[in-house]
C-alpha cells in the first residue's frame, strides 16, 4: 500500500468506525425486550450514540482539512541533461547547478532554460521537441516580469506553446529571467508546487538571470 492510500485510510477510519458502532448500538436496542430494559443500558447507549456521532464528524472534518493530493503519473520521455555546447564554462557550471536544485528540491521534474532566443538547457524528462517558439504565455510572462503558474495544464488551451515539455505535464511554471528568457519548469501532478517551491524558484531565476545577463554579454 503506498503513502497515500495509507493516508486515505486513515482518513476514512474515524467515519467507518463510528457508523458501524452507531449501527451495533441501534440494533442492541432493537433486540432488547423493553422488560428487561435498565437505566445504566439507556446512558450506556446515549453515551455511545455521543461518542459514534464525534468520531462520524470527526472522520468527516479530516476530509475537509487534509485533502487527497493529486495523483501524480509517469511524464511520457526519457530522461536527459542538454546544455548548449558553445557556452562558458562558468555558464554551463551555473545552470547545471541551478537545475539540479530545482529537480531535487521542487516537485519539477522537467525544466528548459530559454534565453537569448535560444536553448541554453533542457534537463529531467525531455520532449522529443528541443525547439522553443515562445507562445502568449511566454510573451505575457517577458512583457510583465511575473511568473505564470498552470496549477492543471489540461484546463489551458494555451498548453500547446508548450510542446517542449513532455506531452502529459500536469502542472507549470514559467518563470522570468529578466526581459531575455525565461525559465520554464514542468510537474508531473497538478496543483503540487507550493509557495516555499514558487519562492525558491523564484530566487533561483534571479541569481541564474544575473550570472547569464553577465557572463554572455560580456562573451
């Protein structure tokens, strides 16, 4: 059993306990001859009528507060690591560290770095497309300077710009890198980066945009 469905389980347990001892009460009543009926049996079945009412709304607050996290699938592509051969070497050292943060502490598990009008990298889960032809979305991202985040990719149209990343990306973030690139990095469940990853990320594209806008203008 894995993680989650342990915790779907234990979830549901409270509900399932407290209906079936609800039940076990009402029949035991049921079949008890009002004769041979007692005081103590009458606050005895109150009492449990009480506690089997708690734990059906206590099992029913638990889903509303902890939520099924989204399922999660297996991104259609092999796994590699791109870096455009003519760069610096302290370029090259840049982005290969950035990208591994971002894949070993982020739920991304696929990410492209445009910049310049061209592919710096790609490295994760790769689409058999290396070619990026920035869309609306990328564009609205360079003219504002903020990041979009696709909480459900299917649910946008939009989602075809993105034919660079593995074609069932769940969720993803397009991230600026000043007004020449952008980074672009792909989930393999919706709704599964929080705001520590979108804050990490962004911190991230800040220091990668300055060593880029430094070290290629200078090349």
């Amino acid at each position: 059993m894995s993680k989650s469905d342990s915790t779907v389980v234990l979830r549901r347990l409270p509900i399932v306990v407290g209906a079936l001892a609800g039940t076990l009460l009402f029949a035991n009543r049921l079949l008890t001859p009002a004769s041979e009926l007692t005081s103590w049996q009458s606050r005895s079945d109150a009492v449990g009528v009480i506690i089997s009412a708690l734990l059906v709304l206590t099992g029913l607050l638990w889903q509303r507060v902890q939520p099924v996290p989204p399922e999660a699938v297996i991104l259609e592509g092999e796994e590699g690591f791109e870096l455009a051969e003519d760069l610096p070497e302290v370029v090259k050292t840049e982005l290969a560290w950035a990208s591994h943060l971002l894949l070993t502490n982020t739920v991304t598990k696929s990410l492209v770095v445009w910049y310049d009008d061209r592919v710096l990298l790609r490295r994760g889960v790769l689409s058999p497309n290396p070619q990026v032809k920035p869309g609306a979305i990328v564009e609205r991202v360079l003219d504002k300077q903020k990041p979009v985040y696709l909480v459900k990719l299917d649910l946008y149209p939009g989602k075809v710009e993105f034919d660079y990343l593995p074609f069932n990306t769940q969720g993803l973030i397009c991230q600026p890198l000043n007004r020449k690139g952008v980074l672009v990095l792909g989930a393999n469940a919706p709704r599964s980066y929080t705001q520590q990853d979108e804050r990490w990320i962004e911190g991230i594209a800040e220091k990668l945009a300055a060593s880029l806008e430094r070290e290629l203008s200078s090349a």
